[in-house]
C-alpha cells in the first residue's frame, strides 16, 4: 500500500501561471521518500550518514499534468518497486486536494546501491527491502 504524504505549494515552488519548476517536483517527491523512509522506522540520520553503502537516484522523469499555485493542498502517494537485487525505482503520485482530488503530476525516480568505497553495485540493504515490502505493489 502506497505511503501518502501531505504538503502545501509554497511561492518558491511555481511561477503565477502555475508551471511548478521541473527541478522542485523531484524536491517535492524527495519529500515524500524521506517521509516514507521515516514512517517506515529508517532513522534519517543513520541512512544519510551510512558511509559504506550508499543510493543515489540515478534516473528521474516527471510528467506534469495540470497547473499548482501557491496554497494549493498536495497528497503525494510514495510506491517503491524491487527492480532488482541492487536497484529499486518509485513511482509518485502527485494529487491537488480538494472536494475533487486531481492528478497533477507523476514521477518516477530509479535508485541504485552503491558501495561508496568500491564504486560498485551492492545488494540493497535489509531495511530498505523491508520498506519496499511494506509500501511495494
């Protein structure tokens, strides 16, 4: 079951036609997966901090749907998927709340485990596993 995360549009995340900048959707996103991460009992702290193993994002797409203006209410829906035994991507929903909630925007970002010492692939961690099983499809 997906995570949800709530969130309001603020001045700095959309220009007044309403075109949120491409760079503050993947913010706003990254948002949500620190959320979820937490909810899921990952200390923020100890997972940024890991020095051994490490998992960037290595690819993003976001596509925009409707426009968002300042004070807009956001639900973001966070749903990872296993790709393999060291990558995984997820997929966010980006809905304007409201009496008729609306889908303004998908995105989607992939994430590798990486030894950050080798530089080379590393199976995804065990806490990480377990936060995909929990929110996965």
């Amino acid at each position: 079951m997906p995570f949800n995360y709530q969130r309001t549009v603020r001045f700095a995340d959309t220009d007044a036609a309403g075109v949120v900048f491409f760079a503050n959707y993947l913010a706003i996103c990254h948002e949500a997966y620190e959320a979820s991460l937490e909810a899921g009992g990952i200390e923020l702290q100890t997972f940024f901090q890991k020095t051994e193993v490490v998992i960037p994002i290595a690819r993003s797409e976001v596509e925009y749907l409707r426009p968002l203006f300042p004070g807009d209410k956001l639900r973001i829906t966070v749903q990872p998927e296993r790709l393999s035994e060291n990558a995984f991507a997820i997929r966010y929903d980006v809905f304007r709340a409201g009496n008729i909630e609306k889908i303004a925007a998908r995105a989607r970002t992939e994430h590798v485990a990486t030894s950050s010492s080798k530089r080379e692939r590393v199976p995804l961690p065990d806490d990480i596993l377990a936060w995909i099983a929990r929110l996965g499809a």
